[in-house]
C-alpha cells in the first residue's frame, strides 16, 4: 500500500516554511467530522502526488483560520477553502489564485433546518423563526455562517441576535446537523451538500430534523494556490496543478467531496462573497 504522508492535526504556528522547501503542502478548512476530511484528502494527496511528480503532504487544521494562517505563512501553497476564507487567504497573499471550483460551487446555497418541535415545515417563504434557539457552523464558514446571517437579516430586518432568543455556532456542519437533530438547537444553518450526503447515507432522521427554506444561490469552495509556486516547484508548475484539479475525474474522489466535478474559477468569481462580508462587518 501507498504510503500517504500527513502532518499531525496542529494550530501550525511553530511549523517553520522552510521545512516544506522540497514538498508540495496542502490543506482544507475543517468543515466536517475529522475523520471524514481525513479520508478525503488523503485520496487527494495520493492523486496529486501521482499527477504532480512532487512529493505532496496533506496538513490538517483545527480551524478555519488555521487554514488562513496557514496560507499566509507558507505553510500550505495550496488550500481548498470555502468562499470567505478563500477571499480573506487571497487578501493577506496577494497575487494568489482561485484556480478551481467544483461544479456545484457555482451555484452553492444554504439549507435552514429545523427540529420538528418547532412545527416548522419547508417553505419558499422565509420562515418566521422569532425566539427560536439557532446555530450557525464556523464563525468563518461561507455556507454555515456568512451567507445565511446576510439572507437571515435581509429577511427578517432584524439582526440574527435579536431575532433569535440565542445563537451559538456549532463549529462544523455536521455538528450542526446532529446538534438540530437532537433538540440542542431549534434551527441551523448548513451546507447543502454535507446535508444531501448525510441524507443519502442515513445519519438523518427525518422525523425530528428538516429543510424549511433554503438561500438564494451564491460561489463558495474553491482551490486557491498560493503566489510563487513557480519558482519553487518550475515555471509550468501552477498551470499543470490546475489542469491535474481540473481533470480529476474518478468517482470515488469526487464523492469524496462530494462535487459532480471541478471547473475553472477565477478571484473575480468571489468579488460577491467579499461585498457581503464587507457588508455584515466581517472583513473592512
């Protein structure tokens, strides 16, 4: 068996740059259950390493912002990260590129579930949520976080912290599934995909937890590489990367993710993820 090389899940700050000079590093934001982000990637650093000709490693993170940081100090030259934290890593490295997105990330949105003591059932309507409890995933999550407090606030006039009676954020979206699910939190924010998939899988009981509305659409994942990976791994290296993410089609990685494909994407694609952000005070 292949042997797949992975650095240990740490915050990163004590991880000097240098140490990856040879390596070809990568990361993703943590947006699901450890051991499934695990499995991903793992399969992704096998693939890359086989296309690329470089040795590659896989670096876990404990956070979204470890992701970020991670970027910035050089860490990672390549991460998949959603669409806020890919502006905010693009912002502190410029030059940096949003090179691929899945084909689904085109058009992303956010399911808003609830408990089935709520009495709330799927709606085109926005849903009265008035002195619910409510949970959004990463406080730096697109899907769990920036675009559902931005569509809640749009809609109801009000600010998610007087609308609700309280608001916590679960970390993941997978907790935030299993924290609506059991009673914990009345209503959640979460991402389309990661609900489909566990709905697909049977990890949903449908008779306590369910879709009542869903966001308008908006871009979200994407691979962004770092700038200056041409001039430590060759001149061509950044155009064959994108072509090698681009033409990754076996089915077991891609469900992995789980993504139909991956398509080119651009900074300009997110310009609508950084006008929100700027726009609930996130980013300035």
């Amino acid at each position: 068996m292949k042997y797949i090389k992975i650095v240990g899940l740490v915050a990163l700050s004590s991880i000097s740059g240098a140490a990856f000079a040879d390596t070809f590093t990568f990361t993703a934001i943590p947006d699901a259950d450890e051991s499934k982000l695990r499995t991903r990637f793992e399969k992704v650093a096998v693939y890359l390493e086989e296309k690329l000709g470089v040795d590659v490693k896989y670096v876990p993170v404990k956070s979204y912002s470890a992701a970020v940081t991670a970027f910035r100090n050089d860490q990672v030259q390549l991460a998949w990260f959603g669409g806020l934290s890919g502006v905010q890593a693009r912002r502190l490295v410029p030059n940096s590129e949003a090179i691929a997105q899945g084909y689904e990330d085109q058009f992303f949105k956010t399911y808003l579930i609830a408990h089935s003591s709520t009495k709330l059932s799927s709606s085109k309507t926005f849903p009265d949520m008035k002195g619910y409890t409510f949970t959004y995933g990463s406080k730096g999550s697109t899907s769990g976080r920036l675009m559902p407090q931005y569509y809640i606030e749009q809609n109801s006039k009000q600010k998610s912290s007087d609308l609700f009676s309280r608001v916590g954020f679960s970390g993941d979206h997978s907790r935030t599934i299993a924290q609506v699910q059991a009673g914990a939190y009345q209503i959640g924010a979460v991402n389309f995909k990661v609900w489909d998939k566990a709905l697909k899988e049977g990890e949903i009981d449908t008779k306590k937890v369910s879709v009542i509305w869903e966001t308008p659409t908006y871009p979200d994942y994407q691979w962004t590489v770092r700038d200056g990976v041409n001039s430590k791994f060759g001149p061509e290296f950044k155009a064959k990367l994108t072509k090698v993410l681009l033409e990754m089609k076996d089915p077991d990685l891609l469900e992995a993710f789980p993504r139909k494909s991956f398509v080119p994407a651009t900074n300009a694609d997110y310009q609508p993820i950084e006008k929100v952000a700027k726009a609930i005070g996130l980013i300035e």
